[in-house]
C-alpha cells in the first residue's frame, strides 16, 4: 500500500484499532451514529470498504458492503463479527473480487496512511471492480486527527483529494468538512474530509 504497510499490517495494528473503536464511552455515547448517518446519506449501495479495518464502516453500511484490508487480523476481526472482508492477496481470486460487481469504493482513513503517488496507484488498482455508473467517497482526518496516529504519512486535505480523484479520471461531485465545519479540525480529532466522486 505504501510507505506505511509496515505499520498498519501487522497484530498489533488491529489490535490498536479494536482497543480504540471498542472503548466503553464511545459505546455509551453512540459517537458511530453521526458517521453512520452520514455514510447511509451519501447512499453507497452495494460498497467495497478498502482499508476495512477491524469493520467499523462495514457496520455503519448495515450489512451492504465487503471489506478488504492487508492486515490479516483486522480482517479476522471483521470476519468474527460476521462480515464479509478479505485480505488483498485472497480477494482479487474471490467471487467478491468479480469485476464491475460494486456500486461504491470507500476509501475511509486509507490514504493518510501513504504518499500521494501510491494514493493514487491504490484508487486506479480498484476501479476495476466498480460497476458504472459509480461513485467512490474519499476521507481522511483533518489537521488534530493526523496527527494522533503516528502511521500516518502524508496529510491528504480537501484539494489533495480532488487532485487523486481527477488524476484517477473521476468526477468530484462533492467535497465537505464532517461532522464540523472545517475550523474544527484543528481540534477536534474525528473531524474529516469527505470527497464524493463518480466514474462514468
């Protein structure tokens, strides 16, 4: 994936990921069900998770989606949970990897993790599984989120977005701050970018 496959790769990784998105307050809070919302507003269909994690956006999807991640424990995590998830070396060769067979690619808190060339390489090595007409939703942390995880490479704001989404020859239809206006995300850590593409 790029300069930060070493570090998101491993156990220990999704580990961090399940102690994170497991914490009892943010249980007791909901803190998922603004996210939540916002990805069922933005009606992704039948979505391909890439970087899915230990699964919290294939949760937030209820159920309509399929996740791939090349970290082998975060995918036996979202496999324990009941979804459906893949590493990269097993989905191409998958009957999940079939060409044309999604009507989204999410690509949520990926491309933090990479310079913005192999951003770019990773988005082009997926479109071949997205049915057309499809769209494909960028985010990545804002300013105070970047920096709290030290696996991040590359600060990827809302103009770099649209770059990797033109250079990958989509149609950015939407670009926005989330759930806050764009002058939180110097303090607030979930603040992010959300991009919102099409390929015809």
């Amino acid at each position: 994936m790029g300069a930060g496959d070493d570090a998101t790769r491993d156990a220990a990784y999704a580990e961090r990921l399940s102690h994170l998105q497991g914490a009892r307050w943010k249980r007791m809070l909901s803190v998922q069900r603004p996210y939540r919302w916002n990805l069922r507003r933005l009606d992704l269909g039948h979505a391909l998770d890439i970087g899915c994690g230990v699964g919290r956006n294939l949760e937030n999807l209820g159920g309509n989606g399929v996740g791939v991640d090349h970290n082998a424990d975060a995918v036996a995590t979202c496999r324990t949970r009941g979804f459906s998830a893949y590493t990269t070396e097993e989905f191409a060769d998958s009957e999940a990897g079939a060409p044309g067979s999604y009507s989204s690619l999410l690509f949520a808190h990926v491309l933090e993790h990479m310079a913005r060339a192999d951003a770019v390489a990773l988005v082009t090595s997926y479109l071949t599984y997205l049915g057309r007409p499809g769209k494909v939703v960028l985010i990545t942390p804002q300013e105070r989120g970047y920096s709290s995880d030290p696996t991040h490479v590359e600060f990827m704001g809302a103009d770099a977005l649209r770059s990797i989404a033109e250079e990958c020859g989509l149609t950015v239809q939407r670009s926005f701050s989330f759930p806050f206006p764009r002058a939180l995300g110097r303090v607030f850590t979930y603040n992010e970018f959300v991009l919102v593409a099409t390929a015809d």
